[in-house]
C-alpha cells in the first residue's frame, strides 16, 4: 500500500473528469454487472500510467460517444477492488495500468500495460474512442 498523500493527485487525475473510484469488490460487481457499458481503468503510480494512461483516459472521456459509467480502482491501494475488476478482465493477465470497456457486463475491449508503455497517450486514446464509438 501506498500512502494515500501520493496517490490523491492520481486518483483525482479521473475523478476530478468523472470516473468513480472503486473501493470495494461489491462496489465493483454493481458496476460492471449493470447493463450498458462501463470503462474501467486501473490505475497506477507508475510513470506509464503517469505520461500515458490517465491522460488517454481523460481525453477519450471527452469523447462525444462515451460509456455510460466510468470507474477506476488503484493497484496497490483497495487490493479486494483491484482484484475484483481484474477478474472480469480474464483471460487476459494481471497488468497496471489497464483499461477495459464492458457492455452488459461482458468484456468487449481491453488495453494492457503492454499495450500502454510506449504509446502515446492520443495514440491510446484513439484506440479508446474507437472502441466508443462501436459499443456506446
């Protein structure tokens, strides 16, 4: 864990643009089982979620065709939401940070660490609004 002075300006990176913050594994289920969709990033303190990640996220938020629901959960943080919302992200390994579009509570577009680090953060947000613009 974290302390939580260090990872409050990443967590309101998102908020502070309209994702909801996970803090539970209930919290989670209700919100990629409900219908519709939901994009899901998970965020982390590492300089790739930093340069690439968030600032994607923010920007395909802004999107004109948007998920109905934006959450986050923080690695190294809430350990039972993270894991949580990694399960729903199966088969697809563990990996911070990530992003990962539900619709109806099935998984229709994920994003991993791999496909992060590297990219730049329009690059990924393209790919996102992609995905927007297909299942919202």
């Amino acid at each position: 864990m974290y302390p939580e002075y260090l990872v409050e300006p990443m967590r309101a990176e998102l908020t502070n643009v309209g994702f909801e913050e996970m803090k539970t594994a209930e919290d989670v289920d209700n919100a990629i089982s409900s219908e519709g969709t939901v994009f899901v990033v998970v965020n982390s303190v590492c300089g790739c979620a930093a340069s690439n990640a968030r600032p994607a996220a923010k920007l395909a938020a802004a999107n004109e065709k948007h998920p109905d629901k934006m959450i986050t959960v923080f690695a190294g943080m809430e350990k039972e939401a993270v894991d949580r919302a990694r399960s729903y992200m199966v088969p697809f390994p563990p990996s911070s940070p990530a992003m990962a579009l539900f619709k109806d509570g099935k998984l229709v577009h994920m994003i991993e660490r791999h496909q992060i680090e590297g990219r730049a953060a329009q690059m990924i947000a393209d790919n996102l609004k992609g995905a927007f613009d297909q299942y919202c």
